[in-house]
C-alpha cells in the first residue's frame, strides 16, 4: 500500500490518493480520501498496473524463497557465511524488490512459467547480505499472486 497527499484546487478539500494491490482480483485499487472527513470519496479499479512493491511485500517474498526447497538453505547458507549466523527471518535480509513483467523472461526455456507476469503481481528482487555483497538472483522470479517462486532457465 502506499498513499500520496494532495492538495485541494483552489482552497478545496485535501485529498490522500490511497494505491493497494488486491490479490483476489489482480487489481490495483485507488481510493480518494478526504483527509478532513476521513471519507473514501471515490475508488477506482484497474487491471494491468501495480504499485511500488511494498516493504511488506518484499518481506513476504524473501519468505517465500527461504521456503523453497531449493533456494532457501541457499540463501540461508549465504546469510550464514557473511554473518556468522542464519538469518531470524525474512527481515534479516535487506532487499530491493522490481516489478516483473513476462516479457523480461525472453530468451529463457521457461519463460511460459512467467507469462502471467503483469496480469498477476511478480516480482524480482535484490537480495543484500550483511557483509555487504548482493546476491546474485537475476533469475529467481516471485509470483506474488500464486505465492510460487520461479527461477527462469537462462
């Protein structure tokens, strides 16, 4: 979620532009609040367009790659060597996060595993370790909508 104020025009009401994506719909919703009443004054849907990712998000989405069989003692065997202790939780582990879209999947043999990507909330991510180095996931694809983790065949 993320939330703009603006101005009224004129002297008018001032209004915060509230921007959440719905993950039951794959929409982005805006909702117009007039900050004096507290009121949603209007609200719109949109398919196709996503907000910033979240820190929440991104949370969640390092949650989702430490569970994963595959990737998860990965990373925690990386965190671990740079740290000297396995990350607590996702927090632990700074992360930059992007929005994915299907056709950055070109060229890869599983890109038809990503093609829903912009239709449905993905992101790719920047994974930090505390020693400072960044962890090389240029691959690694997190469908947020599905809650599954891709890594593309490049």
């Amino acid at each position: 979620m993320s939330a703009n104020r603006l101005d009224g025009p004129d002297g008018g009401p001032r209004v915060a532009d509230v921007r959440l994506y719905d993950y039951r719909t794959d929409e982005l919703v805006v909702r117009h609040v007039d900050l004096a009443s507290g009121r949603v004054v209007k609200s719109e849907r949109a398919k196709g367009t996503q907000p910033m990712a979240s820190v929440e998000e991104l949370r969640h989405a390092v949650g989702l790659i430490l569970a994963d069989g595959r990737l998860g003692p990965a990373l925690r065997a990386s965190y671990k060597n740079a740290a000297g202790r396995e990350p607590s939780s996702a927090a632990d582990i700074h992360t930059r996060g992007h929005i994915f879209l299907a056709p950055q999947a070109a060229g890869a043999s599983n890109a038809a595993s990503v093609a829903k990507c912009g239709d449905q909330r993905c992101f790719s991510v920047n994974l930090k370790l505390p020693n400072g180095t960044w962890m090389e996931t240029g691959r690694i694809v997190i469908n947020m909508s599905t809650q599954r983790v891709i890594t593309l065949n490049r």
